[in-house]
C-alpha cells in the first residue's frame, strides 16, 4: 500500500509495540510506515500510553498527532469529515459531559458534510478481543450526527459490522457501520461467539484501502503477500 499515491493514511493505535517508546518509532515504524508519515493522521492506542504520557508517540508525530493532552482532532479529506478520537478513556475521558464528548458534538454541528467517518483504537463491537462500552457516548454522537463509518483496532482481527445504531440493531437507515482491522502485523488473534450483526471476519493480516466519494465509499480488505482472505463493498452515505 505505500506509496500507491494514497490522500492519507489513517493509523488505528498501537503503531509501536511494545510500550510505545520514541527510539522503538525512529528504528522499526520509520522506516516502514515512516515513509508516508506526512500525509498520516494516528490515533493513539493502549500501548503508546505505556511510555507516560505517550510521549514516544506525541514526540514522534508531533503536529500530526494533534494537541498531547487530547489526542483528538478532525480534518477533511475530499467531501469527507474525518475524526480521529481518544480511546484510552482512563486518560482522556469519553464520557457524556467530558471535554471530548462535547467538542466530539460540537465538532459534528460544525462541520455539515454529507458523508462522515470516525476512527478510534477501541472498538464498540468485537467477536475476539470484547468490545467496550466506553466509547458508547462517541458512538451515540456520531450516530444522532448521521456519521457514516467508524473504524477501530485493538483487537487483532478482521471484523466488520452491519450498519447498527448505540443499542447494537440493524439500522440500515441511520445506522453506524463499524469495521475492526487491528491486522497490521504484532500477532493475530481468535474469535469467541460471532457478536451480533457480525457479517465478516478473518485472522489475516492486511490493511483497509478506502475510497472516499462524495456520497458514498467503497472498502477494501488487502491481506499480506500470499493471503487470500479480501472484503470489499460499495456503501451510499446517509
């Protein structure tokens, strides 16, 4: 995937294991995933905030990461409004009423765009590593906004999600489609239970490729050299 003329690179957490630490960025994550580092929006995940502070991860990508107490930030790419969120709720609260969730609402008021994507390191919904109902007040936010799509890691498989609403129902109206691609290469990890509304799943590592059009996206599941597994799609935004 790197260097195929990509707009951005949206990084889900934990891109440097194991803790986080800034020498571990400069020697194993700048070579390989450096080499887009411009055009690359992170989110941190779990393991960065094992360094204090993520201070490995807030040095490395410096303005890209954005603010170091927050973590959070929004952007546009194309027509598209893209929010990248903080999921390590300990640290920075997601709770209703927090200095997130309302500029998360805010931000959402604000910015008008048809077709709206939110990615954070925690997933709501999960068949493997369990989902959190931490994030829950994101993901009500998002959902009374009309946002479109949110993507998450942490667990470390393949999993996408009919459209659902908070309560986890099918809502092929209004519903959030969520998709898990914690697949970027420490280890893999098993399912329990598919979860419900769980219509896609796989132990393979790869990335996401998505196309991003003015009122609709088309996904993309690329596995590693040699993997066969792929997912893909075409969904109208709200």
């Amino acid at each position: 995937m790197v260097g195929k003329g990509l707009s951005a690179v949206l990084a889900i957490g934990d891109e440097q294991y194991e803790h986080g630490e800034l020498s571990n960025f400069n020697a194993y994550y700048d070579p390989t995933w450096g080499r887009v580092k411009s055009i690359t929006h992170p989110v941190p995940g779990n393991h960065e905030y094992e360094t204090s502070g993520a201070s490995g991860y807030y040095t490395y990508f410096g303005s890209l990461a954005g603010d170091a107490s927050k973590g959070y930030y929004s952007f546009n790419i194309g027509a598209w409004h893209i929010v990248a969120l903080n999921s390590n709720c300990s640290v920075v609260s997601c709770s209703i009423g927090s200095t997130q969730e309302k500029w998360l609402k805010s931000d959402l008021a604000t910015h008008t765009n048809k077709c709206t994507l939110a990615y954070f390191h925690h997933p709501r919904w999960s068949s493997g590593t369990p989902g959190t109902s931490v994030v829950g007040p994101f993901i009500a936010d998002l959902y009374n906004a009309g946002a479109d799509l949110v993507l998450a890691g942490h667990a470390h498989h393949y999993e996408r999600f009919a459209p659902q609403n908070p309560s986890g129902q099918v809502d092929n109206t209004k519903g959030l489609g969520e998709i898990v691609v914690g697949t970027g290469g420490r280890s893999l990890s098993g399912f329990g239970t598919p979860a419900p509304n769980s219509l896609k799943r796989s132990m393979t590592f790869g990335v996401i490729q998505l196309t991003l059009r003015s009122s609709s996206f088309v996904f993309k599941f690329v596995p590693e050299a040699g993997a066969s597994f792929t997912d893909s799609g075409t969904v109208n935004c709200h």
